[in-house]
C-alpha cells in the first residue's frame, strides 16, 4: 500500500509589516492545507523584519 504526500512550497511577497506578513502565511498555510497539501514549506524569512537585497551579508552575523 502507498502512500501521497502533496508538498506545498510557498512563495510570497512581504512586507515591513511583521503581523501582516504572519497573517498572509497562515492564509497561505490554510488554503495548501484546504487543497490537501501535507507537508506546507513557507519560504525563508518571511517572517522576519529584514531585507537583503543590497545588503554586505557580512553586517548580519
């Protein structure tokens, strides 16, 4: 007997928002589960109040 796992991977814009951008992935989060997504991978940082873009990585250690 076999098993599917459905994967979601998420990909979202976010913002300087941190409680908005938490609101969007639980959206997110519930829709994939709602399409019958097992495993659901939000995409890094997301949650996080930081942007990299033109950034020294080297300042964020």
């Amino acid at each position: 007997m076999s098993k599917v796992i459905k994967f979601a991977a998420l990909q979202l814009t976010k913002t300087w928002d941190l409680e908005a951008n938490l609101e969007k992935i639980k959206g997110a989060i519930r829709e994939a589960a709602s399409n019958g997504a097992n495993v659901i991978v939000p995409q890094e940082l997301m949650a996080a109040l930081i942007s990299v873009k033109n950034k020294n990585l080297s300042t964020l250690s």
